[in-house]
C-alpha cells in the first residue's frame, strides 16, 4: 500500500487539480451554473446562486446571441500539500462580462481570475468567499 501512495506524486495531483479547475471554470465562465455547481464546497454554491439570480433577462438575450464560448486557461498554480489548499489564476477570453446589476454585458478581451480551492470529500473543490472577481484592471 505504501507503494502505491509513493506512486502519486506532486505532479499527478496537480494533474488532478487541473482537471477540475478547467471543468469549473469552462462550466462556470460560460455561464452553465447547474453544472459548475458540482466542483464548489457547500458553502461555495450560495456564491453560484447568487451570480445566476443576478442575471437579467437582457442579460440572458446577450448570452443567447454569444457565438462562441468563454476560454480559459490556467496560468499559475499553487498548491501546499500539508493542509491540501491552494489557488490557481485562470485567463479568460471572450467571456461576456456582466460588471454592473442593470448594464448589459460586454465581450471582454481577456480577464483574470484568482481561484481558492480545498480537497473536500476526496475532490478538488472551489471554495468562494464571495463571487469570483476579476483582477485585472481596465487600463491593463
């Protein structure tokens, strides 16, 4: 058995990591909340109701007219393997960003995101204090 855990290391569980975070952040940066739902702690998905109660009927007919979907990539991961937390940094392109209650939403180039995950019941979860942000400023 000892064996076995030895075999995975550092770097399949970043694999891992990985893994979930894209399945997040493709479900939850193009706006397939029912789905992105599943990679949040419990007490992240109040977040995920919150940001989709906040969407507008004119917000909804702006994604409808969306040809093509949000991509995302992870630029930056940090993981401590003695508490099983980290952060991963997540681009995002061409995602239709809602920055105002009562603003229709604008395509934005790109947008970064800092994104705090924990290992919870054998996964990597999202775990949200708040909605997801975007870091990046206007004039970058």
């Amino acid at each position: 058995m000892l064996l076995c855990i030895a075999c995975y290391d550092s770097r399949d569980i970043k694999e891992d990591i990985k893994q979930e975070i894209t399945s997040f952040s493709n479900y939850y940066f193009n706006y397939e909340y029912k789905n992105a739902i599943d990679y949040v702690t419990p007490d992240s998905r109040k977040w995920i109701i919150y940001v989709a109660s906040n969407l507008s009927d004119d917000d909804i007919e702006a994604l409808n007219t969306k040809t093509a979907p949000a991509v995302t990539e992870i630029t930056d991961l940090t993981y401590n393997e003695y508490d099983s937390t980290g952060i991963v940094v997540v681009a995002v392109k061409n995602y239709m960003a809602f920055d105002s209650i009562g603003v229709t939403g604008h395509i934005a180039d790109e947008q970064i995101y800092r994104i705090p995950f924990v290992r919870y019941e054998n996964r990597w979860k999202i775990k949200m204090e708040a909605p997801l942000r975007n870091e990046k400023s206007d004039r970058d």
